[in-house]
C-alpha cells in the first residue's frame, strides 16, 4: 500500500520540472563524467553521476558565498578539528538544496532507487566519535546561519576502522573510504603549505632561527558544506601530506625501488590513518606530527589569506577568530608566536596579545589520562623552537603571576600540558555543557580562572536538525510539518508548538505509527546484515556509542543478565518484551572495553539461543557502528541509554540526538543529561544512580565496590553467572580480569549504581505498557528539545567567543 503511494507520488513529481532537469543532469554525468551508459551503470556509477549533479547545484553558491566574505570583509572563523566524522554527505546535500523530492523522482524514472544510491556512499568516518561529530554538525549549523567559517582538519586516507566480530571479539579492518575516490572532495593545488619538522635551532645574530630537519607539504582538498535551503555553503579543508621528493630517482636507476619511494612514503603516513583514540597510545610522535601538521598548514592559509587583504598583523583578531576543538590543534598557539616573533620580528609580549585575542579552546574532557601531555624531550626532537617559546611564555606567564599554583605551568614534570598551554593562550575556554564548565571552572581549571576570572564560558553542545531529523527520521519530520508547518527545521525551538498535541489522541497514535514504522525499518536492514529477527513490538533499548568503561555498557549488559534470570524464574510473568541493542567501537589497545564487548556478545549468543525467553528478551549487537548506522538506530530508539557514571561524559550528543527522535531517557545526572532533564521536566526521564558528588563520596569509602555487591542479591547472581562460564562455556575464567575490576576497584561505580540502574529498568517496563502515557511523555521530549540544535550552540559561540555575525544578514 505504502508503496503504490509512494511510487505514485514519485511519477507525478517526475513530471515536474525539477525532476526533468535533473534527470537529464544525472544522465549527462553518467556518460560524461563516470563514462557509463544508462544501460551498463552499476549501482556506484549512478551513485556518482546524482553525486555530481547535486554538487553542480552548490559550487554556484559556495563560490558565491567566498566571493560575499572577500567584498564584504567579515570575520572569519575557522574550526581547528583533528576530526569531522562527516558520515555520508550526498542525502544531507540533497536535502539542504531542496531537491531530494526530485532526486528520488528523477531516478525511479530511470529506474534506480534513491535509497540504494545513497546507501552505496561509504561513511566518511574521519573521527572516533563526538568529539568529530560535533565539528560536523557545527560546520553544517555555520553553512546554515550564513556564519563565514572555514573547517580545518585532515584528509585521512584511512578513517576510522571497520569493525567485526571474529568468537564475539571486535576485530579491526583498514577503513578505505577513498576507494572510488570521493566525489566531494576538489584539489587545491594552488593552496600548498611547507610543513617543518625537526631540525634545530640556530642563532643569527642574537635572533633564533628554525631550520626544519625535514620539510613535507600540505595539500588542500575542499569539501562545501551546504547550509538549510542552499543559501550559504562553507568549506570544510582537508589537509593531505606529501613529499617534496616525489621519486629519488637515483636510488631507483640504481634497482632500489622500494628506497626510491621512501621519502613520499614517509611523508604520506601523516595523512594515512586516523590516530586510534586510545590514551596508552597519547605520546606517540606520528600523532603529534600530525596535530602540527594540519595545525601549522591552517595557519599558514590563513595568515596568507589575511595578509593579502591585509598590512597590519595587529588587526589579526578583528578578522579572524580560531577555535580549538580540544587540545589536539593546541600547538596553534607556540606556532603563531613562532610567526610573530621569528618571521614578522614582533616583541614576544604583545605577539602574545595578539595570538590571545586570536585563540580560544573547546575543552572535552576531565578525564586526566585524555588530557594530552608531550614529553618535552619528544617536542625537542620534533618542534625544538616550538618549545623554546613555550618555555619562554611559561616564564611569561610566571613573571605576569608570580603566585601561580605549581599546577598551572606549561611544563611539569618533563611534559608540556597542552590543556593548560591552551587555556593560557586562549581568550576564551569553553566546556561543552553547563555541567561540565562548572566542573572545568572548579577542579580543572580552578587555578587558571583565579588568574583569567571570565575566561571560562559554557556552550552546551547542540546537533544539526537537518541531518539528526529531517533525513535521520523522514517519517517524523512529515508529522511535525503537518502539525506546525515547515520553518523548524531552521528555528527548533518551533518544535515548542507540538506541545498542545501531545494530548492530542490522533496526534499520539500518528506518533506512536511513525515510531513503529522506524522500528520495522531498523529491523530490515538488520536483518540484511545478518541480525535475528525483531519483535517490533517490543521495547527497543538502544546503547549506541564509543564503548568506555565509564560509559557503563557493563552495567547495562549486567542487567540484562539480570532481567534474563527473572525471566527465566518465572517464565509466566507479564514481561515487557524488550530488544537490547548494543552498538559501538572500543579503541583497538583498549582490553578492558574488548572484554566488554566480548561479554555482550557472548551474553547475546546465548540469551538469543534460550527458548524460554526468545520472544520476551533479544540481545543484538550489529558491528561497525558509523554515523549511518546511527541514523538507522537512533529513530527506532523507545529507550536511550545514557548511563555514565556522573561527572565522566562532558555533554554527550548522542543523548540529544534521542531525545529529539522521541526516545525516553535512562540516564545520570551527567554531561548534557542534566539539562535534557531539566526541559521536558523530571516526570519524563528516567533518573537513577548517584551524582557528581555522590560519586566522589563513594569512591573515597574503603572497599566500595564489595559492600555495594553484598548489598545486592541480583548483582551477586549476575557474577555467578559469568563467573562460572555460564556464557563461556569451557572457559569460565575468561571473565576473571573483568570480574576482579568489578569487584575490587570498580573506579566507574557499576556495582553502587546497580541497584537503582535496575529498580528504574522496572519502572521503564511499567511505562512502557500504557501507551497513551509513553507517547506522551515522547511527544514532550520532542516538542521540549529544540534547545539541543547545534544552530542555537553556534549561535552562542558567535555572540560569546568568535564576536562575529552572518553574512545573510539576521540570525
Ligand atoms: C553522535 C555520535 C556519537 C556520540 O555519541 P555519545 O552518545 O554522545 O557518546 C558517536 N558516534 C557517532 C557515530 C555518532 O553519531
């Protein structure tokens, strides 16, 4: 039925102009561009040829929108990422420049599905996780308020690593994005920065001088980003490393082929491969290679740029404002100086006025072991002037302070705190939710801010509408817009007016089909991986992110366990039926969250197997999560869990992205949960566990962990279980090191927060049978969220940090 609507919808608007045109585009591409005929292409060449069809419709406002900044002179920002996890970018474009109607049109008349082309382009995953999909969602939310601003990061050839599971263990693959080439991606080759490395340092006449040991050169590659309705696009620019020498060819007339090829080997590895998020393996010199890298090929563009347009380096910070996405780009600051000072002959104290005014920081994390610190001894060797004006301006900054805490120095014992460098040569530093900057304001950066009272802002974390709604979750996006009108897309807070429906019975039911229709398309393309077969009408409890021991998949995995035993004690209870999903990568070095995601396998295998309990408890864990499988997961979500121990997750955009799909939350009183809660009222989410300083509390009482497990007859069972092989059969020790963890240090206080995780697990159930009353409750946490658009985080950083307005004019 659906269908026939669906196809007939389709022809009528084949008809349309919009359609016509198009089609033709499509078909010119294929022939003269792929080099394919209607009659041969493959899924891939259709793929390419709509790919630069749609791309055709932005060039003429990209280039128009570079044109606007250089007539009218604004401010510029530019966002220094070492991540952008972009996901797939052909759907989103269609949708910003308003012709995915027509795309899906003018392909079925040449009968290709729209949804299969799109499904062909590989997930651009150039980061780990939030971190770099945050850039992304800001860079699409600047395109969309006509914010001039330019992305900075790398053009890894290899992304992040694809993921399966070999005996329930995660294995990694090369990641290969690039293997069609990308037809996003246009060549700058008159944008070209040599990039320093090594060397020493010289005295000329009483002025240093830097002479590189090795010189590699960074070559852009440009990415428009497209804003809401096409009117303004950014450039997202990747840097891609390369050697000077392309070939030497002595080495190579003389037999040695391989040799003759070193230099560009060497030099190609700093774009090769995205860094593995792993702190055991923070300090490596190929990382750090590559943080100045892409760094130092920024500023040289930008600077270039300025300086055509511009004499008077002083005025830097009225054009140009530049913002650090954590520490990773933080060498931004010891390389300007190194600009001022060395190649414009600026006095150091007022170069670092300037480089201040320039600078300011996002800080993601408290968490001590993923604040970078750089052996100085490693930055001799790589950056030797670098961190002679880093010792300089620590001197500096001692001279300015002379009572400064030992704590605030840029250097402590043998290492350079990159937290702290940044945080000095910032005017701003922001946390990413009101949480989080109350704990950098009090503990991380409690000394600093005695220092530089104000520096510190908050700008809660936010996430593009158009990408997390309207092409995530077409079905609900028609629903809204049959409801309140279009407009919301751009101006979320509109969702405000759903409000009055959520007692709205046909309004609820509507709401209620369109989730139910997201859970069966969840479960279909599953199902094409593999997956066993879904209960649709079960709970589905979605726990889709990185995998981190202080994100708490354990606890989550435990109760499960847990549920599962009552199940199986009372097989003739009114059980919820409910569906467990799990999603998520661990770093490859990382073996406690590898055992984690061992025990979720192994738990599902044999929970999935039992037959007693087969239509009331599913357990599925589909490999490879990727932006696009989140956009699958995260409407089909009746559950989104976000259960960190409080104090650990800085804000999360998972969460929001939840609860704007109209999924209720299980969650702490962590990161941006706090203010989730705060909006659609504390009646709508699921509270538990401990908070902030609960946490603290309890991880200073002795021998914790044990007292909270003798306090819990469930938990106890649980690690029976594992503990006697019941989901390892013929290896009941292969849990023992996470058991013992559990038991004896448990730093991420799974086994404190049980207890109260599973009683509101059961108060979860008790909802979820009146449906009347979780539709409602969804409807709120939709209609309540529009705060959470990354519009509204852009908005923020415009007016608090960057001090820059659109180029469109309101907004
Ligand atoms: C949003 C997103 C994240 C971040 O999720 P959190 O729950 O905030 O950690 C990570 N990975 C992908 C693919 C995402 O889309």
């Amino acid at each position: 039925m659906a269908d026939t609507t669906a196809s007939a919808n389709a022809s009528s608007a084949a008809h349309s102009y919009a359609a016509e045109q198009l089609r033709s585009e499509i078909v010119r591409h294929l022939m003269l561009t792929v080099g394919a005929g209607t009659d041969t292409a493959t899924l891939t060449d259709w793929r390419i040829a709509l790919s630069h069809a749609v791309r055709d419709r932005v060039t003429p406002t990209w280039l128009e929108s570079q044109r606007h900044i250089k007539s009218q002179g604004n401010k510029q920002v530019y966002y220094l990422s070492m991540e952008f996890l972009i996901g797939r970018l052909l759907e989103d474009t269609c949708i910003n420049v308003g012709i995915r109607d027509a795309a899906v049109a003018a392909l079925a008349t040449l009968g290709v599905d729209f949804d299969d082309v799109v499904r062909d382009e590989p997930d651009a995953a150039l980061g780990n996780g939030g971190l770099g999909r945050l850039a992304a969602c800001y860079l699409e939310s600047m395109s969309t308020l006509g914010c001039p601003a330019t992305g900075y990061g790398i053009r890894y050839e290899h992304g992040l690593f694809k993921q399966s599971f070999e005996d329930g263990r995660q294995t990694e693959l090369p990641e290969d994005w690039l293997g069609h080439g990308s037809v996003w991606d246009v060549e700058r080759s008159a944008h070209r920065h040599l990039i320093g490395f090594g060397g020493g340092v010289e005295d000329v006449d009483g002025a240093p001088v830097w002479n590189p040991g090795t010189t590699i050169i960074a070559e852009a590659h440009d990415i428009a980003i497209v804003g809401w309705q096409g009117n303004w696009a950014n450039t997202l620019r990747l840097w891609a490393a390369t050697s000077p020498t392309v070939l030497d060819l002595e080495r190579f007339n003389r037999g040695d082929y391989l040799g003759a090829s070193e230099p560009e080997i060497s030099a190609r590895a700093l774009s090769r491969v995205l860094y593995p998020d792993d702190s055991s393996d923070a300090g490596k010199e190929l990382r750090l290679k590559q943080e100045y890298f892409f760094t130092a090929a920024a500023l040289a563009d930008i600077l270039g740029g300025f300086l055509t347009t511009h004499d008077d380096l002083r005025r830097l910070p009225e054009s140009v404002a530049i913002q650090m996405n954590d520490t990773h780009p933080a060498i931004a600051g010891p390389e300007l100086l190194r600009i001022f000072v060395d190649e414009h002959g600026f006095e150091f104290d007022e170069a670092v006025e300037i480089v201040t005014n320039t600078l300011s920081y996002t800080n993601h994390t408290l968490l001590p072991e993923a604040l970078e610190q750089w052996p100085t001894e490693l930055m001799a060797r790589v950056l030797p002037r670098h961190l002679q004006l880093i010792e300089q301006l620590d001197q500096w900054h001692h001279s300015q302070f002379p009572e400064r805490a030992e704590s605030v120095g840029l250097l402590a014992y043998g290492n350079v705190s990159m937290g702290n460098l940044a945080f000095v040569l910032s005017h701003h530093t922001n946390g990413v939710s009101a949480l989080h900057s109350e704990l950098v304001r009090k503990e991380l950066f409690s000394e600093l801010d005695s220092l530089h009272p104000g520096r510190i802002v908050n700008e809660t974390n936010g996430i593009a509408p158009r990408r997390w709604i309207k092409l995530a979750n077409p079905s609900l996006a028609e629903l809204i817009t049959d409801a309140i009108g279009t407009g919301w897309e751009a101006d979320l807070d509109r969702l405000a007016e759903l409000e009055p429906l959520a007692d709205d019975p046909e309004f609820r039911g509507a709401f209620g089909r369109t989730k139910n229709a997201n859970k069966i398309r969840m479960a279909a393309r599953l199902s094409q991986d593999g997956c066993p077969k879904l209960n649709t009408a079960a709970l589905f409890d979605v726990q889709a992110k990185r995998i981190h021991e202080y994100k708490r998949q354990l606890m989550n995995i435990l109760h499960t366990i847990a549920h599962w035993s009552r199940i199986k004690a009372e097989p003739n209870a009114d059980w919820v039926p409910r569906v467990k999903i799990f999603a998520g990568k661990s770093a490859p070095g990382y073996a406690m969250a590898k055992d984690i995601i061992r025990l979720i396998n192994d738990v599902a295998a044999v929970i999935n197997d039992d037959p007693q309990t087969r239509d009331l408890l599913t357990v599925i864990y589909p490999p490879n999560y990727n932006v696009s499988m989140a956009e699958t997961l995260i409407p089909a979500a009746d559950l989104s869990e976000q259960i960190s121990t409080a104090g650990m997750e800085a804000s999360g955009t998972g969460n929001m992205k939840f609860t704007l799909n109209g999924a209720l939350t299980i969650g702490t009183l962590d990161g941006a949960n706090v203010e989730i809660r705060e909006r659609v009222g504390a009646e709508h989410f699921f509270l538990f566990g401990m908070n902030t300083a609960e946490v603290s509390a309890r991880r200073a009482e002795h021998a914790h962990a044990q007292a909270a497990i003798d306090a819990s007859p469930a938990l106890q069972s649980v690690i029976e279980l594992i503990g006697e092989g019941r989901f390892s059969p013929g290896e009941p020790g292969r849990y023992c090191g996470l058991l013992d963890s559990l038991k004896q240090h448990d730093y991420f206080l799974v086994a404190s927060d049980f207890d109260s995780y599973d009683e509101t697990q059961s108060r979860v159930d008790e909802r979820f049978v009146h449906p009347d009353h979780w539709q409602r409750d969804a409807i709120l946490n939709v209609s309540r969220s529009g705060f959470f658009s990354s519009d509204r985080a852009i908005r923020g950083y415009m007016s608090d940090i960057w001090s820059t307005s659109s180029a469109l004019g309101g907004a």
